[in-house]
C-alpha cells in the first residue's frame, strides 16, 4: 500500500506540475472508477466533488449541468466519460459546469508502478477553456451576424424605389434576423430639418409578443420577413408610424450643446452614436425621447454621397435591452450600404420619373401626329369636296335650271313633260346631297345662333317618318317637353341629325328598330364636382339602332375620313358629321347598348338661357 | 324701264339658264363669259345690277367685281358661286351678297329685286 502511495505521489507531483503549468483540474481514478485523489485546482473548483472514494463517474456527473447544450448532449457526454473512463481509454469533451464555465475534459492513463506496465489509474483532467468559447461564440455570432449583414445587404440592393429602400432598412434594423431592434424610425433632412417618415416595431408590449411570437412560429427567413413585410402591406405598425410623422427637429439645434452630444449633433458630425436621455441635450431632443417613451437610441446619420439624407434612430422600446457598443457597430457598418442604398434609390426615383415624362411626352406625340393625320385628312377631304361640289354644281345648276324653265315655258307632250320632271327631281335630289354632305367640310363655322334642338329633331324625325314605317322598320322618339336650346348652326344639326338617321335607317331591316332620343345630361365625370351642374350640361341627341352595329376593329374608323363599309359609301359622311360637329364646340361618340347594337350620341354645349 | 342685269358665267348651260329665268320675269340680260367681257360689257350697257361668277378662265370674278367696282362705286354685285366654303368671307370682298348657284331662283330673284329696291331709295 505504500509502495502504491509512493508512485501515486510521484504521479500527482508530475500531474501538480502540469496543474499549475496548464491551470488543469486533476483527478485520479482507480481501475473500478473510485477516486482515489484530486489537486487543489480541482477541489477549489468544485468543493466537495472529487474526495476520495467517491464514484468518479458520479463526480464527473455532478460537475456537468445542463444548460445550453441541452440535456440529452450532456448526459451522453457523460455517459460516454463513465464509460470510457472504466474501460480506461481517452476522450475528450467538453463539459459545461453550471456557472457557465466551460472545461474541455480529457483521461490519461497513469502507470502505477514501474512492475506493471498496464495502466491501472486514470487522471482524469479538466481544463478551463471559458475565454477560449467566448472567443468561439463571439466569432461564431460575428460569423452569423456577418451573413445576415450580407443577406440585408443584397436584399437592400434589389428594392428600387425610396420607400421599399427606406422599408428594407428599418425591417432589417427590427428584424430578428437582422440588427434585432425593437422599433426604428427614419427622419429625413430636408432644409434644416429633421422631419419624421417612416416607423416600424410594435407599439404595445401586446402587440410585441404577438407579431414576434407570429414571426417565430413561421420561422421565416429574413428574406421572407423583408417581403413578407414589404408585400403584406398591413399597417400594424401605424401606431408606430404615426409616432414617426410626428417627429420634427431643427438641424441648426443643440449648436450650443455641451459636447455635440445629441442626435442633431451625431447628424452634423456624421458619426453614430448612442444618445442617452440627459438635460444637456437639446429641448427638442428631450421631447423627443419622452414621445419614445425611452432612455437610449442608437442614432445612425445616413449619407448619400458627402449630404445628409436622414437619420436612423433605433430603440429597444419593448424588450429595454441595453444597446451595446457592438450593436452601434454593426449598425454603423450597414449605415454605409444604406447610404449607398438610398442613393441608387434616388437616382432609381429620377429615372423613373424621366422614364414616365419620356412615355408621357411619347404619348402624346403619338396622338398629336394622330390629329395631325386626322386633320390633315380632313383639309384634304374639305378642299376635295370643295373642288367636287364646285364642278358638280355649276353642270347641275345648267342642267335642272333650264329643264325647270323649259317645264315652265313651253307647251309639252306629256311624255316629255315627264322626262323633264324627272330631270328636275333628280337634280333636286343632287343638290340636296351637295348641301347636306359636301358643303359641311369646309373648315370654317357659321355664325353660331340659339337653336331649339326639339324642334329640329321633330322636324328631322318627320321628313324620315314616312320612309321608315314604309320598310317595317319601328321608329321610337324620345323628346323632352321643354326646349332644349344649343348655341348652333341649324342647318349643321340638321345635316348631322339627318345622316345620322339615314345612316341607321340603311344599317336596319323590317322588325328592327331605330331611337332618335334628345335629353339633357351632365358629362360624365362633371356631375360629381359640380354640385346642381347648372351651365354644364350638354344636350345629347341619340340615334341608335338594333341593327347588326360595328365590329370591334372597325369602331375606331368610322369617324376616319374615307373609310367606309357601305358598297356605294364614300367614307366621308361620318367624318363630316363629326368634324362639323366639333367645330360648333359639340363631339360625337358610338357605342354599343343591346338592343341597340349601334348608338350614335352628338353632345352640343347647352346654352344657360332659354329661348324666349 | 326694263331693269338690266348682267350676268357673268363662264358655263354656257348656267348663261342660258339665268337668260330664260330673268327675261321670264322683265329683266334685260346682258351675257358674258369671262371677266374681261364683263368689264366692257359693264361700260357699254350700264347694268343696273351684276350677277358673278367666282372661278372663271382668265381674271377670276373678285378681281372682275374690284375692277367694276372701281369704275363704278355703287354698282350692286352679287356673286353667284358654285362654291360654298367662300361663304363666309363675302363681306371683305365688298360684294353686295353671296350665293350658293341653285336650280332654285327665287333667292337670286329677291335678292335682286331687293338690291334694285335700295338703289331706288338711294337716288
């Protein structure tokens, strides 16, 4: 028992060296697992632990807590420990004791004496390595806050505009993800102001523990935070928001502060800073921190190139955390991407607004070299129907003037008579076609006289009323008792109106219907901003029918010079009609109301007195 | 006294046409075919009242109208037009009316009849 003594003390002298060498733990164990010894490192660290004769796999058992490793990883390592300690191999593993000390744990086999060369005792070692996992899980949270950074940072540069930018960086300021605040705001510099824009983060302890425990559940990425945030577009935090709005302060402020400390300060000087609540601060400043209801903001000034942009405030508002020094660094690293974030925004905000003015100024030219089309067809159109009336009238004038006066003159035989009659009426019939059609293209306009547009419809209605009812066909006419009185030219009304229903009249057969309806509206889009819309009226004459109407390709040309579908048309009915329409101040539009397939409507000014 | 008209037209049909209507109704008709003829035959004949064409060969019947005029300052002149579309600027061409040509005459007769009423009145 001695000689056994002896050599274990020679162990333990080479084991007490390595202690104080190495800071190491030492406990001995025998074959069967018994303590037999423990250095004074190992019993200062854990009192009452190691004493002799107790079970080294218990002893180990109760230096092991569990704790964040969990409980199953600590129990296994122990497990594995009592095991290979009875079979005496070597392992190693960390143990985590229960003041959060953490040991790295390894087994030497001892020689117990020099006659047997088997390794009969087991030191059983224990090496504090608490810097050194402090140093790994700071590295390790770096590493992870790093990539988060980076994941923030690419997520910032694929939003465009200046609000999603602005968004992105205040949820990747309160994102768990992300910075981990509990709220953030951004204010923006405009003049020497700082003025409120956008908050984010709950407003209530409520409504903390509800979206984050809603955010955990889903345990989404931070991407799918970002969008999930960005897209949902619910205001759940308008409270928070609205605080945001409120916020105002002069940049010229806390110029007389003692130490430029202060959010304005930390703007001028451009450098983040950790503001606390304190009565050197500016008043503003103060009131600001009441209205946040906190002690300390991280308050982070964005640059876009040498300029102040804004400014980032950041707050623990909920969970009153502590800001570190860490988290003022980290924020002042993503400050530099939101800066240049917030740049590509703005010039990205430019560009689109350019963009819209380059299709805006596309647009219109489009529709100016339309009109321009338009019109120039239509002086073409006036000066031929000039031309052709002209060379029309003055034959037809020779032709039916002297077979009228030949018709009055002469004693004729009857059949002569009537071939000269016939002559007369068909001249008749050409002239009046020369006056309703050709001669509406000129481009000027008549004097514009009161016209009482129910009696033009009726009069209209009745030089058609015979003809209609002779082919089958039902004419409906709808007029308002009262007169309706339009600044015009009658005889233009009269030309349009008259083709118009001519033109329905030819589009229709037996059964059908034709409507010929007058009635006062308010155009549309008027009537609601002007509360009696008196004076701003317009009187609608309608023709419609129930004929076949328009194919969709060919509405857009009925109103096109020269564009016609009838087999004897000449396509410039239509275009007159409207041309002359419009320029008595009037337009006229088609559409399509089954039964009516086809509806015709002219819009005339209404006059604001009644006739006489 | 047989009020005279001269009318001026370079359309064979219209000349013949305007003859019979105003001869039918007392008038004497002085013809002519172009503007220059109008002209002499202005000075020859003394009409009481010109009926115009506008567009004719040669010198055009608001040239004619300003050379008659010139000669003649209270010389009522009517233009009688194929075209419509000159309508409204009649007034700056100092003519006494404007006429759309028509196989219809009464406005042509009444407007005549009314130029010669004024003149009456006038001397």
């Amino acid at each position: 028992m001695e000689k056994v003594l002896a050599d274990e003390i020679i162990a333990t002298d080479i084991l007490e060296r390595l202690t104080r060498t190495l800071g190491l733990g030492i406990a001995l164990a025998s074959r069967d697992g018994a303590v037999l010894w423990a250095n004074d490192r190992m019993h200062a660290e854990f009192p009452g632990v190691f004493t002799p004769d107790s079970e080294m796999r218990a002893a180990l058992g109760r230096v092991t807590a569990a704790d964040v490793l969990g409980a199953q990883a600590v129990e296994e390592s122990v497990g594995e420990i009592g095991g290979r300690v009875l079979r005496g191999g070597s392992l190693r593993r960390s143990i985590v004791h229960d003041d959060a000390r953490v040991y790295r744990y390894f087994s030497i086999p001892v020689a117990r004496s020099s006659e047997h060369a088997g390794a009969e005792l087991t030191a059983h070692c224990l090496l504090d390595v608490t810097p050194e996992k402090h140093l790994f899980d700071r590295y390790r949270s770096d590493l992870h806050q790093l990539s988060s950074m980076k994941e923030i940072i690419s997520l910032l540069y694929e939003s465009m505009s200046t609000p999603e930018v602005l968004n992105m960086i205040l949820v990747s300021v309160t994102a768990r993800q992300g910075f981990g605040f509990n709220r953030a705001f951004f204010l923006e510099a405009s003049g020497d102001r700082l003025r409120g824009r956008l908050g984010i983060g709950p407003a209530s302890v409520d409504e903390a523990h509800r979206i984050w425990s809603r955010l955990s559940e889903s345990n989404s990425s931070l991407r799918e935070t970002l969008h999930g945030v960005s897209s949902s577009g619910e205001p759940a935090d308008a409270q928070t928001h609205a605080l945001a709005l409120h916020m105002d302060l002069p940049l010229t402020s806390g110029s007389n502060g003692e130490h430029g400390a202060g959010i304005v300060a930390s703007c001028r000087e451009g450098r983040p800073d950790l503001v606390t609540r304190s009565s050197t601060l500016p008043v503003e400043e103060r009131k600001l921190f009441d209205m946040l209801g906190v002690d300390a903001l991280a308050v982070v000034p964005l640059r876009i190139r040498e300029r102040l942009a804004g400014v980032l405030l950041a707050d623990n508002f909920i969970t009153r955390r502590p800001i570190a020094a860490e988290d003022l660094a980290l924020l002042k690293t993503f400050s530099g991407y939101a800066g240049v974030a917030l740049e590509r925004s703005a010039l990205h905000d430019e560009l689109t607004l350019n963009l819209q003015k380059l299709r805006r100024a596309h647009r219109d030219l489009q529709e100016n070299q339309k009109r321009l089309l338009q019109a120039e067809k239509l002086s073409a159109l006036g000066s031929l129907a000039a031309s052709v009336s002209h060379e029309i009238r003055n034959p037809l004038v020779a032709i039916g003037g002297l077979a009228r006066s030949v018709l009055e003159d002469e004693e004729l035989a009857g059949d002569s008579r009537e071939a000269l009659e016939i002559i007369v009426s068909e001249v008749k019939r050409l002239e009046r076609f020369l006056k309703e059609t050709l001669d509406f293209a000129k481009p000027t306009v008549d004097m514009l006289t009161p016209v009482d547009l129910t009696q033009l419809v009726r009069d209209v209605v009745a030089t058609f009323r015979d003809e209609i009812s002779r082919t089958g066909v039902e004419l409906e006419v709808e007029i308002p008792d009262e007169p309706v009185v339009v600044s015009s030219s009658p005889d233009l009304v009269h030309a349009a109106l008259s083709n118009l229903v001519k033109n329905a009249h030819e589009a229709v057969g037996p059964g059908d219907r034709i409507r010929v309806a007058l009635a006062l509206v308010h155009p549309e889009g008027l009537a609601a901003e002007n509360g009696n819309g008196d004076g701003l009226r317009v009187a609608e004459l309608e023709v419609a029918d129930t004929g076949p109407g328009i194919s969709d390709e060919v509405r857009e040309l009925i109103f096109e010079p020269f564009f016609t579908t009838k087999r004897d048309g000449t396509g410039i009915g239509l275009a007159i009609t409207k041309q002359s329409i419009r320029n008595v101040g009037g337009n006229i539009l088609f559409e399509s109301r089954p039964p009516f397939n086809s509806v015709f409507k002219v819009q005339l000014p209404v006059t604001v007195r009644r006739m006489p | 006294m047989k009020r005279k008209v001269l009318v001026t037209d370079d359309d064979l049909g219209i000349r013949k046409f305007y003859e019979r209507e105003l001869r039918r109704r007392d008038y004497e008709v002085i013809l002519a075919s172009n503007a220059q003829e109008a002209i002499e035959k202005a000075r020859e004949e003394r009409p009481d009242v010109v009926v115009m064409d506008i567009r004719m060969p040669g010198m055009d019947g608001i040239q004619a109208m300003n050379r008659l005029l010139e000669e003649n300052n209270e010389l009522p002149i009517i233009i009688n037009s194929a075209y419509s579309s000159y309508k409204e600027s009649f007034m700056s061409w100092s003519a006494d009316a404007y006429l759309v040509k028509s196989t219809d005459t009464t406005e042509l007769i009444s407007t005549i009849e009314m130029l010669l009423e004024d003149r009456s009145v006038c001397l």
